[in-house]
C-alpha cells in the first residue's frame, strides 16, 4: 500500500520555528560561514521534480543527490509524496538561529513537508519527512531509521554509516558500552542519552531489523506506535509487529555483530 501525503503543506518561504522532530546529522559538509551570513535571507529558489530548496547568495545545494535519495527513500518506504518537500538551507548554525530562532545541524517538519539543515543535502531530515507518512514511534525507532536509512545512492552507496563507517562497524568498535535496548527504547530514555551515541546504536539495531525481518514489520511499529509510549507499550507493540520480543531480536543483533 503506497501513502501518499496530503496537501497540508505550508508552502511559504517564511522561516517559521515549528513543532517538529529533532534530528542530528546530514549530508556532506556545511558551507563556510560568512561575515554576512547571520542576516542573509534565503533569497534564492531552486525547483526540482520532488523538491523546493531555499537557500542564500553565494550558497548552493546537491539538488541531484537529493533528489536520487527521495526515489531510493521513498520505495524502500513505500511512501508516495504528493507536495514537493520544502528545503530550507542555511550557510552556518548561527545563520540558522538568526532566522529561526533554532540551532541544529539540521531538523525535519513533516507536518510541513519541510527539512531544514545547514547541509547541501540531507538524508536523515528527508527520512522523518518520508517516515511520518506512517507513524511516528519513540526516538529510539524513529532517529534509528533515519539514521540506518542515511545513504547515497547517487554514488551508489547503500550501506549507513556514521562519522564515515557503517552504523555495524561503529557497533563493533563501541561493543563494550553499547547498552541493553530496553534500557532506551522510550523517548524520555533516548533522549537521556549523548546523541552521538545513542544514535548509532539505535541505527545499526533498526538496520538489522530491516535486513533480517523485512520492512513491513517496522512500519507496523511505527504506525501502531506513539512517540510517548511506555516502556510496557513499546515492546508489547513490538512483539506483536516482529513475532519475537525485544530481547530476542537484541540477541540476533549482538550475534549478528559477532558480540
């Protein structure tokens, strides 16, 4: 069954500071600041066949691979997206906090069909875009899919990674902090955590999900689940979308990983 979004969008070119998913992470490098920057207004427009960048002079965006992203994303998820999602790029984080009072690499409004990031492209934003066509679960399944969906299929990458090695390897190296799923699998918990550890975690588990069970059973998960689940809530929710409780599919990924 393919989801397709509603035109809900608010397709204006006004920065609003808006309710929407923390994200961490993005795509290639942020352009070099300028003295100038703190105040440039995101003056130029770019339209693609999926996408409406925003952007300042003297700034660019990956529009192509972007763009090469959105189809790869898009059919893994099953997801059809009518309005082109609104991309709000900025030169620097401070550029960002001067026009939208907010300051993160980069984050996603979905209910505005929206990423704003201070990268030229953005594979994790794009992904909660894509994936609240669904649902929206905790933090720990929602940035886990954004982060083992965060590829580069125009250079014909398809293995995540993070920091530059794949979300399995950065597993490997960290097998001896790496903590017990259940221990931050709710939001409140999640969001307790260093996000540049908790991320990774989340996304080499989700990734192993995805290969070894199939993506259907984590889009249950995702559209019976609630970002404020319980503890309780969360893994009865995933016992009946996977058929094997939390702490089974725990022990397929730690053996899985060689741990």
């Amino acid at each position: 069954m393919r989801r397709t979004l509603r035109a809900r969008a608010r397709l204006s070119t006004a920065l609003l500071v808006a309710a929407a998913h923390a994200g961490c992470g993005g795509s290639s490098s942020p352009t070099a600041p300028d003295p100038g920057a703190g105040v440039a207004s995101l003056s130029l427009t770019l339209e693609t066949a999926s996408y409406v960048f925003h952007y300042s002079e003297g700034d660019g965006v990956d529009a192509e691979r972007q763009e090469a992203f959105h189809a790869w994303a898009t059919a893994q998820l099953g997801v059809a997206p009518g309005p082109k999602v609104q991309y709000f790029k900025y030169r620097s984080l401070a550029h960002m906090g001067s026009l939208t009072g907010r300051i993160a690499n980069g984050w996603a409004d979905p209910e505005a069909f929206a990423v704003h990031s201070i990268f030229r492209w953005n594979a994790h934003e794009a992904i909660h875009v894509y994936s609240a066509l669904i649902g929206r679960p905790s933090d720990f399944f929602n940035e886990g899919l954004a982060v083992a969906m965060a590829t580069d299929p125009l250079a014909g990458i398809y293995v995540p990674r993070w920091n530059g090695i794949s979300v399995h390897a950065w597993a490997r190296q960290h097998a001896s902090t790496l903590l017990p799923l259940e221990s931050m699998v709710t939001t409140s918990d999640f969001r307790a955590l260093d996000d540049g550890t908790s991320y990774p975690q989340a996304g080499s588990f989700v990734a192993y999900l995805i290969d070894a069970y199939g993506i259907g059973p984590l889009e249950s998960l995702f559209a019976a689940g609630t970002r404020d689940d319980s503890k309780a809530r969360i893994l009865a929710g995933f016992q009946r979308s996977f058929g094997v409780s939390l702490d089974q599919a725990e022990r397929g990924w730690r053996d899985f990983l060689g741990l």
